[in-house]
C-alpha cells in the first residue's frame, strides 16, 4: 500500500486530501506543522507527501531539503498558495516532483495530480525493479567469479584428480537436481547455481590438508584422519567471510554428514543435512568408487550402484540415491571418463578405431576415506 503524507496547516485541506486519497487505497498520514511533518517523514519514510510550502515551526522549503537527504526517493509534491515562477523553479530544482496551486478542486485533484502521481511512482517503481535487476546481476557475477577463482585453488591441489572429480560431481548434481523435481522433491528454494556452486566447492577446505594426508597411499593414522576431517568446517568458514555464500556455506560444512547421523562434523541426521549436502555426499561417493585411485582400481558402475542401494538410508540420502539409480537405469549416467566396453573376442576389432584411455589415477575422495 502506499503511503501518503499531507503536511498542511489548513486543515480543511488535509481532511479533503485524506478523504480523497483513502477512498482509493492510500494509507494517509496528517501533519499540521512543520517539525510535525519532519517528524513524520524520518519516522514513517512514505512514499508521497504533500508539502504546504508555508506551516508553523519550520519553513516548507527547509523541510523539502531535509527529507531529501532522509530519502531520495520520496516524491514531494509541493503545495502553494501562489503560483510564482521563481519558487517553483527552486523548489523543483530542491527535488519536488510537482507542485499543486491553491485553491484545487477534486475534478482537479482526479484528472491532473492523482495522474501525475501515479505515473510517478510506476515510474520510479518501474526504475527500482530495473536498479535490483542490475544489482542481482552484478552479485551473480561476483559470486560466479568467487566460486571460479576457489575452484582454481582447488585444481592446484591435485589437478590430475581433483579439477577432474568435482566437475563430473557437479555434473552428476545438475542431472539428479532435475530427476528431484520430477519426483517433487523439496529443494529448499536454493537456486540450481547456488546448490552446483557449494557441490563444486565442496573440497575447498582441503587446501589446509597437508598434502601428504592427501596423497597418502594407504589407511590415515588416528591423527592424520583427524586432520583430514577438519576439511569440512575449515571450508565452509572460507565461504561463510563472504556475504551471500553462507547458504553455500552449509554445504561445503556438511557434505560428510550420514543420513543416519553417523557422519561429521556434527553428526545431524535425515533432512537435518540440507538437501545440497546430501546431493554431494551421494555423487563424491559414487564418483570415488568408480575412479581409480592409488591405492586401488575403480569398480564398475553396477557395483557402485550396489553400494549406494546398500547404504541407502544410513549414509545416503534414500531419495537422492533413487534419482541417481533411475538415472542410470535410464541410460543418463553414464561417467564421461570411463572407456567404452571392450569388442568381444569373437569380433575382429575395425581398422584405425581408437584404443579406450586409461583412466587417470586419482586421490581418496573423503567420503570413501580409510582409517
């Protein structure tokens, strides 16, 4: 609703502009001073008021300077009982709107200033709307610019394995975003960017990791497990320093939380973890299981269906491990890093076609690490 404010010491003009302006659904404030008007404007902030250029306590034009410097966007429009060239000029180029000769009539009022004003405050609605559009998108950059320059910190880690595995994560993300909503699944009103942006930082934290934990070729002691579990909470209180990624944030803190609340840092349970750290927990882990690391050769893709049907509800998301199996049923999943299956030995090979690569070797993702 907008608010209006009549600032007048006549007060048979204010009862007339308050009528006129509430019969068409304008909440109306009176002010019959000056400082009372003043008050009324720093207090109330309306979006409209009409300013009688002379009122007890305090001079119309003094208070038209004031309000501006309280709210620029307040529309004033200035009421007068003489119609002199040189006031109006100054007071317009003080930041009135318009201005309104005394005496009016309501045929006056409904065909020339409630036009005036309603184009006005569409205008400057209008302007806003324009003014947040830009604002939204200059952050969406920043953040995306924010997330890419972390992104490449975390590819310096290990850019054989790491780059590589939080890509095809987010991938795999992006296509079980999609089968969620079709399943109607609640996803907390976070955008996709925000969701896939967290899932992609997920590992951030592991730049504090020494990196002889993280290329350890064989089970963490106590102590080095410690350490490596504190990548989770040492990520997210990155993210948590910038305005707007503390959504984010969560994710990156909580992405190593079981369903069944046996996971860390805090051991929340079910849908206690937000929705795009259960999203991440489900593709880090499926995409360390089919990976060859150093230590092992990657399983194959069945299998690792397997293990996630297998811990469905106690370290998965049972929902989420659904989208990702009827994803794979569907023919959708298939990993892009994986070779093509070998011809059958009873087929001759054709000429020139290319060898399947080896995979690249790869570093424990958390989620599979070992004690």
């Amino acid at each position: 609703m907008v608010k209006l404010l009549v600032a007048d010491d006549e007060r048979k003009i204010c009862r007339l502009l308050e009528l006129f302006f509430s019969e068409r659904g304008y909440s109306v404030l009176l002010a019959h001073d000056g400082p009372s008007a003043l008050a009324c404007i720093r207090a109330e902030r309306p979006h409209l008021v009409f300013l009688d250029l002379h009122m007890p306590g305090l001079d119309g034009l003094d208070i038209l300077k004031e309000a501006r410097e309280v709210d620029e966007t307040i529309k004033i429009i200035v009421i007068t009982g003489v119609e002199d060239e040189q006031t109006i000029q100054r007071v317009k180029a003080l930041g009135a709107a318009d201005y309104v000769i005394k005496p009016f009539s309501l045929e006056y009022l409904q065909e020339e200033v409630l036009a005036k004003v309603s184009t006005s405050l569409y205008e400057d609605l209008r302007t806003a709307n324009q003014g947040l559009k830009k604002s939204l998108e200059e952050l969406r950059q920043v953040a995306r610019g924010i997330v890419a320059a972390f992104s490449l910190v975390i590819s310096k880690i290990d850019p054989h394995y790491t780059h590589e595995h939080v890509s095809r994560s987010v991938e795999y993300a992006g296509k079980i975003l999609t089968k969620l909503r079709e399943m109607g699944v609640s996803l907390g009103g976070m955008s996709d960017e925000l969701l896939l942006a967290g899932i992609l930082l997920h590992d951030v934290g592991k730049i504090f990791t020494p990196k002889e934990i993280l290329f350890k070729p064989g089970p963490l002691s106590n102590e080095e497990w410690r350490i490596m579990r504190r990548h989770p909470v040492d990520g997210a209180e990155i993210l948590e320093q910038i305005t707007g990624l503390k959504e984010m944030a969560k994710i990156v803190r909580y992405h190593q939380e079981a369903y069944d609340g046996s996971g860390y840092p805090e051991g929340l349970k079910g849908e206690q973890v937000p929705i795009g750290a259960r999203i991440a927990t489900v593709v880090d882990a499926f995409d360390a299981m089919i990976t060859d690391r150093p230590y092992r050769k990657g399983m194959p893709v069945e299998r690792a269906i397997e293990e996630l049907k297998r811990n469905r509800g106690v370290q998965f998301d049972p929902q989420v491990v659904d989208a990702l199996v009827s994803l794979y049923e569907e023919g959708n999943l298939k990993p892009a890093h994986l070779p093509e299956p070998a011809a059958p030995r009873n087929q001759p090979e054709t000429a020139g076609a290319p060898k399947p690569k080896r995979p690249r070797k790869a570093k424990r993702p958390p989620s599979t690490e070992k004690k």
